[in-house]
C-alpha cells in the first residue's frame, strides 16, 4: 500500500500530540483481528482475486470489517485508510488517520506458510504517531505508542540499531523471490524470511 507518510522527524514529534488511547486498548484490538486471521487460516479458505488481480480472502474482509470497527471505537473521528475498504477521500481533512492492511501477506496466508501479518499505523497530520503489528500464528508482534514500545513472542536485540547498517529486517519469503528487496541488502545488516 503505497502513502505519502513520512516517518517523525525530531520537530513532528514535539508538535503531535500523545495518541489519545492506551496501547493496552490498541494491542487488545490487534490480537482480536490476529485472532480472526487465524482462526481462517486453521481452516484453510479459498481465494478470489480483486480487480487489480491481486489475492483476497475472506480472513482478508472480516479481519478488516473488525479493525474498522474497533479502530474508529478507539479513536472516534479518524479517517479510514485500508488496502481492503473502498477509499474515502474524507480522510484527508482528517487530523487522526488509521492506515491498515488486515492481513498483509495474503499470498503465503493461502500457501500455508505463517508469514503474515496484522498491521496497523496512525498518523497525525500525515506523520506516523503509532503503529502496531503481529504475526498470527506465531503471535510474535510489538507496538509503539506514545513513545512506549513493547516487544512480544520473539527475542529482541539488546540495543537499537542507530544506522541502517546495523538494522535487521524481517520480510516475507515472496519479497525475496520477486526481488523487491534486493536494492536494501547492501544498507542493511541482514534481511530474515
């Protein structure tokens, strides 16, 4: 899904104010829509294919319908943004907006291989304030919100990476085979599947 989001620089974030929600209430709804994905997965559901050609499921809608709901429950007058809803352009008069992909990764979903994920950003004003992801089946995941980040069901490094050179990136077996990647490998320490 392809933004004009930008990550905080040091000056965004001293004007964006605090998400105003718990990140208890934002990893509550995070782990309900992994709940939902896998549930499907267990059951193996079949595919069909959107306009654009790509792969959609029905862990796909109801994962999204859920998000939607429980999102706009948490933070009430957000705008919308999600690679599975009909895009309204009213979220661009919109201070707060959720930017979601309820499950990302749907190719390897319908292979079978637990390679997937849940993903949920919010920005203010066009600036990323907080985001969240999970892995379904494995349950490993983390969040940031204001300003905390925690970290579950996987072992984290003991320090932060300061430089792209340092950094480890966690991507899909698919991104490695399309090469999509392919230009990072020589910014990042290492690249995981």
């Amino acid at each position: 899904m392809k933004n004009s989001l930008r990550p905080p620089s040091a000056s965004a974030a001293e004007r964006a104010p605090n998400a105003p929600f718990r990140a208890e209430g934002l990893k509550q709804v995070l782990l309900s829509a992994a709940g939902i994905v896998r549930g499907h997965y267990e059951r193996r559901l079949d595919a069909t294919r959107k306009p654009d050609g790509s792969l959609l499921t029905e862990a796909d809608l109801q994962s999204n319908a859920f998000l939607k709901r429980a999102l706009l429950d948490l933070l009430p007058g957000a705008g919308w943004l999600s690679e599975e809803s009909t895009d309204d352009p009213d979220r661009l008069s919109r201070d707060w907006v959720w930017i979601v992909d309820p499950l990302d990764g749907t190719r390897e979903f319908i292979q079978g291989r637990p390679e997937f994920s849940v993903s949920i950003g919010l920005a203010y004003q066009q600036e990323v304030v907080a985001g969240a992801v999970v892995n379904p089946v494995t349950q490993e995941g983390g969040l940031a919100v204001n300003g905390a980040v925690e970290f579950w069901g996987w072992e984290t490094p003991g320090t932060e990476a300061k430089h792209l050179r340092d950094a480890v990136a966690a991507v899909s077996r698919s991104e490695v085979q399309d090469g999509s990647v392919k230009s990072c490998t020589g910014f990042l320490r290492e690249i995981r599947h």
